[in-house]
C-alpha cells in the first residue's frame, strides 16, 4: 500500500516494471582452430616484432561508449519524439578489438530526485555496478571485430524511422508515420529484440539481436527519453552465464525513500540488481539533467560526472540531440567524467 504511494510520489523516478528474467543462450560454434605455422629458426638476434594488429578482447578504455542517443527526434507537430535511440561503442585503441561477450548495462540505482525533491538512498558501492538491464553481444570471440577507430551501433530497434511503418498484427496492429527528420537505423550492428505478448517489437532479421540476459521492463527496452539513466559496457569472463550471476552476484542491503518527513526502508534482496565486478568494466557514463541530478548511480572512478542534453527535465530542447565524446588530441575524450568529456549536439548518425 505504502509503496504505490511512494511510487505515485516518486513518479518520475519509477520507469521501470519488473518481470520474470528472460535468458538466451545462443549455440555456440564449434571454434576452428588452426595450428600456427613453425617459424624457421634463425640465427638472428632477436628483433622487436613488427607492429601488427594483434586481435584481443577489449580492456578497459578501450572500447568506449561513444555516444548515446536517447531523446529520439521530435515529430513535427507534435511534442514527443520518434523511438529511434542508439548506443554507439568505439573502439579507440591503436588494434583490432572483439566485441564478443561485451555485456550491456543499465543501472539499478537510481541517481535523480523528483520536483517534490523525493529520492532514494542506497548503501555505497565502489568496486561494482549495480545493475539490473543486460544485454549481452553474443559471440565465440572472434566473431566481432571492431578496427582502431571503428563503431558499432546498436540500436533499441533497427528500423528506417524516416519511414512509414505497421507495428503489430490485426486488432493491434497500429500504422506509424514516417519522421523526415529521424534516423535510419537498419545499418545497425545489433539491436534489441524484446518478444513479449503486450506490445510489439519489430525484429528487424538483417540486424544480429543482442542477446537478452535480464530485461526490467514487463514490455520493450527503450532509453529513458529524458536521460536519467547511466549506460555501462564490461566484458564478462568465459564460463559466466545470465543464469551464474543471477545466483552469485545479487546484491544486497537496506535501501531508503526519502520524501518530506516520510522515511521508509526497504530490502535490496526484493529486487532485481546484480553486481557487476569493477574489474570486468570497459566504460561507464552517466546521464542526467542539472535540476533532477542527485548522485551518480555508479561509484566516481567509473564516471565522476554526467552527460546531458538540456538542464531542465524534459524540456523539449533534448530531442534531436544526442551526447556524445568530445574529440581531444584526434581521440574521443575519456577522463572518466562525462560532464567533461561529452557534449551535446546533432546525432553522429543523422543525414
Ligand atoms: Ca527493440
Ligand atoms: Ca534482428
Ligand atoms: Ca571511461
């Protein structure tokens, strides 16, 4: 009772719905292994080695979330936005990185307070992110090559959203005109595909799905429309499945809701988070907006700021920018504070 009060109060604060955990696992392909040629042995000192490119699973700043694309582009006329939000990841290193069993994560923790000034208070966490969204980039290893330089994109659905198109089937089915000002995403590298029964989500078959290893929402996965949201990649160890951290890695403790003279606590054992290792992570960045900030999800040594498009929650302003790094000396800045290394500004993928 006291709580879907304390949701109706903390309205904003509440986007997501829990469900049941979804887990998929792909079949793995047999992995050719082909036995390196003997190198002649010569009486040559030893040289250092050519510089080549030396394919390798991705360390931390390697890959980085480049952009991300979360307020969608206005409808003109109207005072929302088309759905066409993508996360791009690049590879900033100088070498061949594989972006196999690179793992997707939202935050659990959530780092705004509403106009009413409620917020919610969670024990410290600094060696982990608290998490509850996964999405895992399937592979055997090597099957993703990402060059020096080079993105992927993943989009939360790859459709042309210049385009007129029919979502859902029959009785439901529901006709969505074209947006001339969006975003063409089926030249996606992955998107999310979440079957459910409630409400479609188109599946675009030329585009690789991300694998699903914990989704909160009853229906599909979107970005928060108004950035309140922090956005994390880490590569997760050979042998760790959705199901192994699920049993191993739920996270725990009391958690508080604070609004006016009203205090309540709660167990973090009821709810669907998971802690994910410091040491798996690749990149972090937290969105917000100045005037519902109030504290990063994540502990500072993953990202010590936040991005943001606009300064005031849901002023119209944000649609059609996404945020995304700044270039420092040629390279997307990376200090580990997103209020200064990125910026706001038209979306990398917009024509
Ligand atoms: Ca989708
Ligand atoms: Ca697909
Ligand atoms: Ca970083």
């Amino acid at each position: 009772m006291k709580k879907v009060f304390l949701l109706a109060a903390a309205a904003a604060l509440a986007f997501s719905a829990c469900v049941k955990p979804v887990y998929e696992d792909k079949p793995g392909k047999e992995e050719e292994k082909t036995v390196p040629e003997e190198k002649e042995k010569t009486d040559t000192p030893d040289t250092p080695p050519e510089k080549t490119d030396i394919p390798a699973a991705p360390k931390a700043g390697e890959l980085l979330i480049e952009e991300v694309y979360y307020a969608g582009t206005l409808i003109q006329g109207a005072e929302h936005a088309s759905d066409d939000q993508y996360i791009k990841l690049t590879n900033v290193s100088d070498h061949t990185v594989y972006a196999d069993r690179v793992l997707f994560v939202m935050n659990y923790i959530q780092g705004d307070k509403t106009d009413v000034g409620a917020y919610y208070e969670y024990p410290e966490l600094n060696d982990g992110l608290a998490v509850n969204d996964m999405y895992l980039i399937p592979g055997n290893g090597t099957d993703h090559p990402v060059k020096p330089g080079e993105s992927l994109v993943l989009a939360l659905a790859a459709l042309d959203y210049t385009q007129g198109r029919t979502e859902g089937e029959g009785e439901d089915a529901e006709t969505i005109e074209g947006n001339p000002d969006a975003i063409d995403l089926t030249g996606a590298d992955f998107e999310f595909y979440d079957e459910n029964d409630v409400y479609p989500d188109t599946d675009n078959p030329d585009v690789e799905n991300l694998v699903i290893w914990f989704k909160s929402s009853a229906t599909i996965t979107t970005l928060h429309h108004s950035g309140l949201q922090s956005y994390a990649i880490a590569l997760v160890p050979e042998g760790e499945t959705a199901e192994k951290i699920m049993a191993e890695r739920h996270w725990s403790g009391t958690y508080y809701f604070h609004f006016d003279e009203y205090n309540f606590d709660y167990a973090i054992e009821d709810d669907d988070v998971w802690v994910i290792p410091g040491e798996w992570v690749l990149d972090a960045v937290n969105c917000s907006a100045e005037d519902s900030y109030f504290r990063n999800p994540w502990g500072p040594a993953f990202d010590a700021g936040y991005a943001w498009t606009v300064k005031v929650f849901n002023d119209i302003a944000r649609f059609g920018k996404s945020v995304r790094r700044q270039i420092v000396d040629g390279k997307p800045a990376d200090t580990n504070n997103s209020t200064n290394d990125f910026a706001a500004g038209t979306p990398s993928l917009k024509k």
